[in-house]
C-alpha cells in the first residue's frame, strides 16, 4: 500500500493540513492519507498544548467523509515522547510517503534519528512562506515538491488569533470549529 503520513501536533487542525493531504495524494497517487496527531510532540516540550482528546477530535470530525483519509492515534496511545521514526517502524510494510511542510521538512536534520527517517522514506512537501525547495535538498532528502500556492496559515497564528479575541472559523474545518466551539478551545 502506498501510504501517506501526516503527523503533527494539530493545535489547532486546520485547512492547510487537509490542503496538504489531499494534494499529496491526488499528485502522488497515494492509497490513503494517514493523519497521526502527536501524543507527546518532544520537540515543543516546553509549551502548553491542547490535551491530546481535544486535538484527536478535531483531526477525526474534519476528515470524515473522505474515502482516502484515515486518522490514527498511535502516538497519542504511545507513552513518551512521540518519535516519527518509531511511527515509521510500525508501517514498515507500506510505502510511505512523509507529508510535511516546508518548513518542517527543512528542519528534518534537527528530528530524533533524521538520518533513519530519510533513509526509509520520501517526502511529499508542501510549500511555506520562507522556505524554498533549496532548503529542502540541503537537507538531502528525497522528496516531491508539492504544486501548492504558499498559505501563510499556521497553527501559532490561529492560536495567537484565539488568544486575541479573534475568530479562527474557515480557517479550521467546520467540524474543528464548531468543537472547538464547543469546548472553548482557542478563545472560540
């Protein structure tokens, strides 16, 4: 099976994480999109994150109704920090796409065992405002540069606007939303 994964913290899910699935898989021609909402991300240890539930239910009630797209909670089940290479080695018999942002991918170097992930895998990337595919190569990666308009939205920003009285609806998923919403999660 080829295999896209999207891992992150989704604080919040919003529509460039779907944006990013779905053209990852109609250019990749990938069977399914495999949304993985981080347990414990270790690289933002030192920051407050929305409990791992809250950010479960918003990946799940914004993916339903597309064939191709699954959610699966691995490593929010996982205890410890969660490790993408770890992830990698429980879908060792797929051929798996890792999908990412620019950003994160130029930043791949700095992951726990970055030179195990890019042995293993190819990388589906999404363009971010301030980084280039040169970035993107300088890591060595292998990797398809996604056909994609920069979307300067980020999860930091709709936390920032939530924070600032400021709505984040059409920016998350509907369904997001209106749980956040809901549960009063980002000022909403």
């Amino acid at each position: 099976m080829r295999r896209g994964l999207l891992g992150g913290t989704f604080d919040p899910f919003h529509m460039v994480h779907l944006i990013a699935g779905e053209l990852a898989a109609r250019q990749l021609d990938l069977d399914v999109v495999t949304f993985l909402p981080a347990g414990e991300p270790w690289q933002k240890a030192d920051r407050n994150i929305t409990p791992a539930a809250a950010r479960w239910e918003m990946v799940t009630r914004s993916i339903g109704g597309v064939a191709y797209f699954e959610a699966d909670d691995r490593e929010i089940r996982r205890e410890g920090p969660s490790y993408t290479i770890d992830t990698l080695e429980e879908f060792a018999d797929d051929d798996v796409v890792l999908i990412l942002g620019a950003d994160a991918a130029a930043g791949l170097p700095t992951w726990h065992r970055s030179e195990e992930i890019l042995e293993r895998v190819s990388l589906a990337v999404l363009p971010r405002p301030g980084t280039t595919r040169a970035d993107v190569a300088d890591t060595g990666a292998r990797f398809d540069w996604l056909d994609a308009p920069e979307i300067p939205i980020s999860s930091t920003m709709l936390r920032r606007r939530g924070a600032d009285g400021l709505t984040i609806r059409f920016f998350v998923p509907d369904a997001a939303w209106h749980y956040c919403k809901e549960q009063g999660l980002y000022g909403q």
